[in-house]
C-alpha cells in the first residue's frame, strides 16, 4: 500500500532550470535538483520527456539552474510551470543573463544561480535524469528566504505540474480516505481566482474559448491551487 501524503513529507527546494540559447530559450520549474558528487561538483536534475526544455537540455548539453526564494510571485509558477516553450517565449521580460555555457539564467527571483554541462543522462521512464559538472555559480541575494516546495504548498497554495516528477492525481489521495478538497484556479497573469465552491461552471467544464473575466486571457493561463 502506499501512502500518497508520505511523499509530502520528502523536503524540496523550487528552482527554475533553464536551458537554450537567446533565440530558442526555455525553462521550467523543477523541485528535483540535488548534488550527487563533490569532487568535481555534480548536480541531476529531472525533466519530464515531453517538455521543450528537455529538448534543450540535450541539444545544448547544458543547463542553469536558479534557486527561488519565498518573494517569488504566482506568475512566475504560471509562467515556468503551466506554460509550454514552444507556444512562448517564457525569458521575455526578465532579468536574464548568459554566461559561460551561453543558456538563459533567470535572475528574477533568485538567491543564486549555478550553470552545469551535462556529463551524463540517465531514462527514467517519463523523465530524464540529466547529471551535469558545476562550471559556474554565483550569489545574487543571499539575505532572502529560501523557497522550498513546503512552502509553496502550504503558503502559496500550489501543486506540481502534471509533468512534474512529484505529481500526485488528487483522486489518488481523496480515494485512500483523504479529505476532498474544493478546487481553485488562480490566473497567473491578474492573480483572479475561479472557486469551483462558489461558481455555477466547474472549471473543468468551461469552454476553450473561455476567457479571464479580469485580464482576458485564456484557461491555459490558470493553474490550480489548493
């Protein structure tokens, strides 16, 4: 049997991996960074096959990764998280840099930075684990809080991606006794919330050409909360 709120209790960071170049530049949200060696420094980090980073990562053979603190906004999680980059470009507007690999870092946000060439790829089924030799790293703001993926879910309220390696199907957990849970959606563009508690049209329901009634963009630019 397993316990789907055991995995919960696996403590995480959240950091935005990027990869490409500045004409075909990608990102996602990622809680699966860890070091693996010391000598040289190695770190993996897991991609879901399907994501237009995963692509880059293996084109380029290089990643960055940067390390979110708790100021990092919902539109960032929207943007890096439940947005594809092959519909936009997820760098346009931020503070980004590229250094010696030549990838995209995103500066926004961030406590630090640490840029990787990958040295090894392992398949994982869904998802590839790639293993990547530190080439360059730096501190941006290290008087900022940390942001872990605890403090996303139970502060910001928010859940994995479905590409995510750490996705739970919330049917999972309200099937094994668990409380249900009303949905929300929140828009990552205005910060407007569809309460499925209180609407007529649960969210699942509306139209694809339904729209935002504050920003106007579309039910691809909404992600659910808790």
């Amino acid at each position: 049997m397993i316990d789907y709120e055991a995995l919960f209790k696996i403590s995480y960071g959240l950091y935005i991996v990027s990869s490409g170049n500045k004409e075909k530049p990608g990102g996602y949200i990622s809680n699966t960074v860890f070091q693996v060696t010391a000598e040289p420094p190695k770190f993996a980090t897991c991609c879901n096959k399907n994501n237009y980073t995963c692509g880059l990562i293996s084109g380029t053979g290089s990643f960055a990764v940067s390390v979110l603190h708790t100021g990092a906004p919902a539109d960032i999680f929207g943007r890096f998280g439940y947005k594809s980059g092959r519909e936009t470009n997820k760098m346009s507007g931020l503070n980004i840099k590229y250094a010696d690999t030549g990838v995209p870092i995103v500066l926004d946000y961030s406590v630090a930075y640490l840029e990787f060439k990958v040295v090894d790829t392992v398949d994982a089924g869904t998802h590839l684990m790639f293993i990547g030799e530190l080439v360059n790293s730096e501190i941006i703001d290290g008087d900022k809080e940390l942001l872990t993926y605890d403090y996303y879910r139970k502060v910001k309220k928010g859940l994995s991606p479905k590409n995510a390696p750490t996705y739970i199907d919330k049917s999972k957990l309200e099937n094994m006794g668990a409380k249900p849970v009303a949905r929300k959606y929140k828009c990552a563009v205005c910060g407007y919330i569809y309460d499925d508690a209180v609407e007529v049209v649960p969210f699942d329901d509306l139209p694809d050409s339904w729209q935002c009634p504050v920003c106007g963009v579309g039910k691809d630019d909404f992600f659910e909360l808790i």
